[in-house]
C-alpha cells in the first residue's frame, strides 16, 4: 500500500550569517522557478519582483568572497578530514574535487554579479518603485506596462538572460546547503513544557539547525542560537487574530544539529 500521507514540515535556523544568506538564496531561487512557469502576465510580475528581491539580496554582501571563503575553510577541514584513520579517502577525493570546481566557478563570477542588470532602466525604475504598494502598476510605469502586454515567450527568454548569470552563485549555496543538511541524521527529541535547550560543542563548527515534526502538528518551533547554546520554544498555532503563546504541553520532535 502505498503512503500517502503528507511530508513532515522541516525548520531551519542557521547558525551563522553565511549560512542564514544561503537559505534566502536557494529560498529565492525555487521561488523564482515557481513563477516562471507561470506563463501569464501575474505570473511574469510575480518573476521579476522575485528577480530584483535577489538582486537586493546579493547586493547587501560581496557574495563572491563570501563564497570563496566557506569553499576554502571546507576545503581546509576536508585536508584535516585527510588525515583521519578512518577517513574513506576515496570518497573525501571525491568531495574536495567538487569543492575546488566550485571554487573555481566562484573565482571566475563578474563584481558585482548583478552588474548586467544596472543598465535596465525598466527595472531600475521598477525596484525603486516596488518598494511602495501599488506602484508598479501601468499608470505609474507605463514601459513595465507596454513590456508586460508583448508576448509571453519573450518574455521567458529575456528573464532567463537575466537570471543565468546567478546560476553559479545558486548552485553553489545549494551544494553546501545540501552537504550541511546531510551532515546530520535526525534524532528524537522532547520538549517538556513546550522549552527544549541544548549546548552547542565549542569544538565543533554548527552550521544549522533542523527541526522535523508532522505537517498536522498544531505547535510550530522558534529557535534561539547563542554562542554556547540554542533553545527551543514551541508555541501554538492558535487563531490567526490570537497571539501564539508557548505550549505548556509535552512537544515530540525531531532534531538534527549540521556541522559540515
């Protein structure tokens, strides 16, 4: 028989501001895809504003030396990893060539990144506006206007040279987020009194925190990461015009804690 019940919802919490940045990349990344499948006029606005959101999120960091910086210090715990008698060398050459291609790839992306894109006055004008509600409609940018009314398979092809200059930085945050997510099996945990708190080991570097529970479990986490620990409280999703409040119940779930 086959299950057909619904996946358990994961929560992450990153440990650092490099790993918090990738989530938001692959977050956006899969959102962008959504969209741009939706061939529609909704559907192409809903791309674009995802678009400059990347755009607005790249430009806050020199994402290319934030990139070349977590390959280099994997790269350096991998040449410790080497040296382990029980290191499966076979497979760590494996992974260090991934993590020099990647850093190559990192190594050659354009700054800024997003620089073809500055000499657009349409979307120029469209991030400057989208910020206030409302105004990127046609009477307040008649050019985004007039663009969006041609047709839709221009569309497709214009926003996709927009966004393949991105493609490294994507699939690099994405390899290192699935090596962090897979670094770490999930372990059954309770919370009593809806409060759960564990040290973190000062010698070991955390790079995520993850969270399983059922997809019908009426508590959701909020995590709190500190330098020696992280904490847990679990809250009630009550009615959406109720402030959550913490559970006093007994909250079963599953942790998992990712170094690498």
């Amino acid at each position: 028989m086959n299950d057909t019940s619904p996946p358990p919802l994961i929560y992450e919490q990153a440990v650092n501001e490099r790993m918090r940045t990738f989530l938001r990349i692959d977050f956006l990344a899969r959102q962008f895809d959504y969209h741009y499948a939706q061939p529609s006029l909704w559907g192409t606005r809903a791309t674009v504003a995802t678009l400059l959101e990347f755009v607005s999120l790249i430009s806050r960091h020199n994402i290319k030396v934030e990139l070349i910086r977590e390959l280099d210090q994997r790269l350096a715990w991998l040449e410790m990893l080497s040296s382990s008698d029980n290191a499966d060398l076979d497979l760590l050459k494996e992974i260090v060539e991934l993590h020099q291609n990647l850093r190559d790839d990192a190594h050659s992306l354009q700054y800024p990144v997003h620089q073809h894109l500055t000499r657009h006055d349409m979307l120029n004008t469209v991030s400057q506006r989208i910020r206030m509600p409302g105004c990127t409609s046609e009477t307040d940018i008649p050019l985004y206007h007039n663009w969006l009314a041609s047709r839709q398979t221009d569309h497709a092809a214009q926003l996709h040279q927009w966004y393949e200059p991105f493609a490294p930085i994507i699939q690099i945050a994405r390899t290192v987020l699935e090596m962090v997510r897979n670094s770490a099996s999930f372990a059954p945990e309770t919370a009593k009194d809806g409060w759960f708190e564990q040290a973190l080991d000062p010698g070991r570097i955390h790079q995520m925190i993850r969270i399983r529970m059922p997809t019908d479990s009426k508590f959701y986490p909020e995590i709190s990461i500190g330098k020696r620990s992280f904490s847990i409280v679990f809250r009630e999703g009550s009615a959406l015009d109720q402030r959550p409040t913490q559970t006093t119940q007994e909250v079963k779930f599953e942790l998992a804690c990712c170094l690498f």
